[in-house]
C-alpha cells in the first residue's frame, strides 16, 4: 500500500477531509501532524516568548527538535506527498524538500489560483480539484 503524506497548514480543515477521502481508495494515507490544532505554531511562539528566547533559540529547543523529526521521518518513508493549499512556508519547504528526494508530489489547488507561481513546476502535478487529484493517485497504484 503507498503511503501519502499530506502537507498543508495546521489551520486548513480540508486536509483531514481529504485524508479521510483517499483512505478508503487504498492508500495509507498521514495526516497526524495536524492532531495538534489550528493554534500550535501561535502557542509554541508564545511559550518560547514567555522565556525570553530569539527564534533562533526556540529553533534550537527540544520541542522544535522533536516536532521536526516526526515531521521528516513520515515525510522520508511517503511514497507520494501532496500539498494541499492554502498552506504556508513550512508546507512548501517541505515540498520542496521531497521534490529532491525525487518523491512523486502534487500540489492541490482548491481551483484556480489568483496569482500565479512559476515554481510550482517543481511539483509532479498540479491539480486544480479534488476529482483530476484522485484520478492522478490512482495512477500511483
């Protein structure tokens, strides 16, 4: 069974709907990170606030650490990664990381974009709907 990694942001609702969409279609499908709710990233910059520490520090921390670990070993062992938009920097840089790990990667649009980006030809695909996205996963079997 391909494992799919969804990439988006913590405040988009629509990556666990579709999560919940494609497993059923025979994929195993990871979206644990977003378990921890719309406002983690605003209280983990706040508690790192709180004591007195930069960024840079807070980067350097456990928590950060550890976040990111769990956040690239499920990105390493994906066999297709999917971004889903609206999604922030984090979720592009992840992109572009398993883009040069030479993983299979789409980017859901959600319908036409009002601006357009030239580098999303890194991506595999783009898609513009859910429908042409899953018709492309089935290909991936």
């Amino acid at each position: 069974m391909k494992k799919i990694y969804l990439i988006g942001s913590l405040r988009n609702s629509k990556v666990a709907e579709l999560a919940n969409e494609l497993r059923p279609l025979g994929f195993d499908v990871f979206d644990d990170w977003i378990s921890v709710g719309p406002k983690c990233d605003d209280e983990w910059q706040a508690y790192e606030k709180s004591r007195g520490r930069t960024f840079a520090e807070a980067l350097a921390g456990h928590h950060a650490r550890d976040v990111f670990e769990f956040d690239k070993r499920h990105l390493d062992s994906a066999d297709i990664i999917v971004l889903v938009l609206p999604a922030g920097k984090s979720a592009h840089l992840e992109l572009g990381y398993v883009a040069g790990l030479g993983k299979t990667t789409f980017i859901l649009m959600g319908g036409e974009p009002e601006r357009f980006d030239i580098m999303y030809l890194f991506a595999d695909k783009v898609v513009m709907n859910k429908k042409e996205l899953i018709n492309e996963l089935e290909k991936q079997k």
